[in-house]
C-alpha cells in the first residue's frame, strides 16, 4: 500500500485540527479586539459630544436664568425658575428612565456588536 500508513493519517489530522483551533482562537480574540475598540471609541466621542453639550447647556441656562432675572427684577428668582425647570425635567427623567433609555442603550450597543456579523453574511 503506497502513502501513509493510517497512523499518519491520524497524526497530521491530529495537527491540522490543533492549527485549526488556534486560528479560530486568534480569530474571536480579534473580533473582540475590534468589537471593544468600537465600544470604545463610541464611549469616547459620545463621552465628549455630551460634555460639549453640557458646557453649552449650562451657558444657556445662565442666560435665561439672567434674562427672566431681569424679567420679574430679582436675578435669583430667574436662576431659582430654571433650577425648578431643570429640577421637573430630572424628575421627568427618572419617572421614564427606562422608556427613554432603555432601548437607546440596546438599540446602540446592538449596533457595535452585531453590526459586522451582517456584513459578514451579506457577503
């Protein structure tokens, strides 16, 4: 009988399949790789637009704080009008917590992560 004897056989499937496994490991560890780097770099620029926003939400709050000072002639009555203004919307927050948030967060994590693996079966 000519080739390899059935041991070989065995033996080099035995490598093939181990070479397999480490290139499907190598393989998900860079999948997670760049799945945590677009978490990341989403986090990060999210992270700044809302900072931004913040400092320019806290300009315009001292604006109309001043503006309806001037207004009614009692600078912290304006500011107090806007505390209470702010204060009603906190407490609107957290009443609907959960229908204003809670399918963002899904709806944009759902996005970083399944966004490839449809690509993939696309192709």
């Amino acid at each position: 009988m000519e080739g390899k004897s059935f041991f070989e056989n065995i033996s080099e499937l035995r490598e093939n399949l181990l070479k397999y496994l480490e290139t499907k490991v190598s393989y998900y560890g860079l999948v997670a790789f760049e799945k945590t780097s677009q978490l990341v770099s989403s986090l990060v620029s999210s992270t700044v637009i809302i900072l931004i926003m913040l400092l320019a939400l806290l300009f315009f709050s001292a604006a109309a704080g001043l503006y309806f000072g001037r207004l009614l002639g009692s600078y912290e009555l304006g500011l107090l009008i806007i505390g209470g203004f702010y204060l009603l919307l906190g407490i609107v927050f957290i009443i609907f917590r959960k229908k204003i948030f809670g399918g963002f967060a899904i709806k944009t994590l759902g996005e970083v992560f399944f966004q490839e693996d449809e690509n993939e079966e696309n192709s």
